[in-house]
C-alpha cells in the first residue's frame, strides 16, 4: 500500500499543506536518550520550501528537546495523518536544522511564511528540514475527527513578552537551555528578534 517518492509535490505537497497538525519526531544519538515526540500546529507556520525541504516556524515552549537533537545529529520525521478525507499518513523523513534569529538567512527564511504573524508567538527559530526518504501508507486505522478551530492561547499568553521576558522565561525553564538529556537546546540570551 506504501509507496516511496523522490519529492514533495503534486498530490503529496497538497496534501501536507491542507494539514492543520503535523508531528515531529526527534531522538539523540545515546541509545538511553529521550526520544521527542511533538505536535505542530498554527496555520501559516510550516511551509514547503521546494520538492526536497520544508521547514516551520519553532515558537515558544518549556522545553527545547527537537532542537538539541537537531544540533546534536539532524535526525527528524515529520508526520501528517488525514483525519477526514481518504485514509492518508505522510512521512519525511530527513535531517534538521535549526536557524536561529541571529543567522544570516533568518530573515530570508520568515519571509517564506506570509500567513502568520509570528511575534505574538515567541518565535525562537526555524526548522528547515532536507528531504531522504519521503513516504506514504494507508491511515486505515486513523479515526475520522473534524477540525473546529485555532487555538489562541499560544498567541494569547506569548504576545505579552519582550525578548528579555522572553529569555528570562526560557532561562527559568529547566530543559530549554539544556536538553532532558543535557544536550545544548537553545542558546540563550535570545539575539534581538529582526525589526
């Protein structure tokens, strides 16, 4: 039933765009580590980049666990599962990385995704993730659910911090900085976000 693709178009991109949740998986390369499981949301923040990369936008959170992984070996799937429509599930699997404000091709990066306001948001990075193995199989299994709504309180509760506020919160946090694992997660003080 599965089949393996060499890009992400046509059908595929359709597909994971219309998507409002997707999930990335994450692991360290200590056969003890952690592995991180998380579900993305917020429409307007994942894009498709081109037929072999798609990235999203890393908002605010209590821990930092996808992108000490990504610095520490890259290794990401991401998944999109079709809870209404034809019985659907989309892997990428691939290598990660994390771009933070204060790299040079941010600014070029956030421009690619014109549908969402990130400042309420406490952006922290983009992910941008190169496509090895792109796959589909039957979501047989997957129950039908309908999608009501956005949830505002992510904007809600981050749209009242600064960049201090919003350091001093990912400081106050114990595996932000550091991973569950004591991997590096994310460098702190936050550089100022781009005018």
């Amino acid at each position: 039933m599965g089949k393996t693709y060499e890009r992400i178009d046509g059908r595929l991109r359709t597909f994971i765009e219309a998507q409002p949740l997707f999930f990335t998986a994450t692991a360290p390369l200590s056969a003890d580590g952690t592995v991180n499981l998380s579900p993305k949301g917020l429409k307007g923040s994942f894009v498709v980049l081109d037929e072999r990369a798609v990235a999203y936008l890393d908002f605010a959170g209590s821990h930092a666990e996808t992108i000490a992984h990504l610095r520490e070996n890259g290794r990401i799937t991401l998944m999109w599962c079709a809870f209404q429509g034809p019985p659907t599930i989309v892997r990428v699997h691939g290598t990660g990385e994390p771009v933070f404000r204060d790299d040079p091709r941010f600014a070029g990066l956030l421009a690619r995704f014109p549908d969402i306001d990130p400042a309420p948001h406490g952006l922290r990075a983009i992910i941008v993730v190169r496509a090895e193995h792109i796959r589909d199989s039957c979501g047989y299994a997957v129950p039908f659910m309908a999608y009501e709504e956005e949830r505002d309180l992510h904007g809600r509760r981050f749209a009242r911090e600064d960049d201090d506020s919003l350091s001093a919160y990912f400081s106050s946090k114990e595996h932000i900085a550091t991973s569950m694992d004591g991997l590096p997660g994310l460098p702190l003080p936050l550089p100022p976000s781009s005018p």
